[in-house]
C-alpha cells in the first residue's frame, strides 16, 4: 500500500477485525477514520448490478463527477477492466480477503491520473445484506473529474496466520540449531 488514506484505513480495519477475518460492519467507527471518510466507500454485493455504491465519500464522489449512491462500482472501469474488477470484489467477499489496486484514469485534458484502491469486507452476518468497504485515493491532489478507470495491478492481502505463544515450545536441541515445536 502507497497511499497514506489506504494505509490509516488498513490499519484501523485490522484493528477492528482482531482474530477474525474481517470485522462487522457494526465495529467500523466512521468518527474514528473521520479525516478518511472523503476517500472511503460502501458496496452492496450485488454483482448482477455491478456492485452499487452504498455510501460513497465526498472526494470519491468528486473523482466521477458526480453522487454514486446506488451507482455501478464496476461501471466506472473500462471495458477491459470490469470484468477483472467484478471478479476481484467477488473474491473479497466470497474469501473475505482483501485487495489493493492500482488503477489509471483519464483527466479531463487528456492526461492520466493515479489512484490506489483498497477492497476490504465485513464480516457476514445471517439477515445482513452483505457488503465491501475501501478506499479510492488518488494520488495526486488536484486531479478533478475523471473518466475510463482501468485496472492496472492487484493483489490480494492475505491474513497472515497468528500464532499463539503457547502453541510454540522452542527446544534448544545442540548449540546453534533450534526446534519449534507446535507449528505446521
């Protein structure tokens, strides 16, 4: 992760989930990431509609050019790169694995602006509708309307496994040469 919105918000989602996957939407404070919330948006998943947007931030709303509430996610990419990012948000909610992209869009005169994005989910929940946050961050300040998002790199951010202190015994088995016992 590049961008500082990305990172801060990474950082309080992992917070938040603990030991878990991914944490509840519930547990998302938007008072605790207040200076992010301009970067910050909300998909329902719903893929036949190309993941709306739930709640849209106000600098993410500014980089379209206009409100996404209820907007297609995957309508702002171009043709190349909405299918990938379908199937990418599919997989972070499917997995509940999250997702960093880069991403290139058109400004109005005809240059290109760079912008990192950052699919995080929420945890599941019986008779909730299931949905995805992240982030849309560009990284230049002044880059105004923009147009033909395309998909240029991703990964996704796997969990790393948290290993407990007590299910490690390390043995000192002959002088330079350790075992840890408890790990597969």
């Amino acid at each position: 992760m590049k961008h500082p919105s990305s990172r801060a918000f990474f950082a309080y989602w992992d917070e938040k989930r603990g030991a878990a996957r991914a944490p509840d939407r519930a547990d998302i404070d938007p008072a605790a990431v207040r200076g992010l919330l301009g970067d910050i948006f909300v998909l329902s998943c719903e893929p036949k509609l190309g993941f709306p947007f739930r709640v849209a931030g106000t600098r993410v709303c500014a980089l379209a050019g206009r409100d996404l509430k209820d907007q297609s996610f995957a309508a702002l990419f171009d043709e190349e790169s909405r299918s990938e990012i379908e199937e990418i948000t599919t997989i972070v909610t499917d997995e509940a694995l999250g997702a960093i992209a880069g991403v290139t869009a058109m400004r109005e005169d005809g240059s290109k602006a760079y912008i990192e994005l950052l699919l995080l989910p929420f945890n599941a929940r019986p008779h909730t509708p299931v949905s995805v946050t992240g982030v849309l961050a560009p990284f230049d300040d002044e880059c105004g309307t923009l147009s033909t998002f395309t998909l240029t790199s991703w990964r996704y951010l796997h969990q790393p496994e948290k290993l407990l202190p007590r299910a490690i015994r390390k043995l000192q088995i002959a002088r330079g040469l350790m075992v840890y016992e408890g790990l597969r």
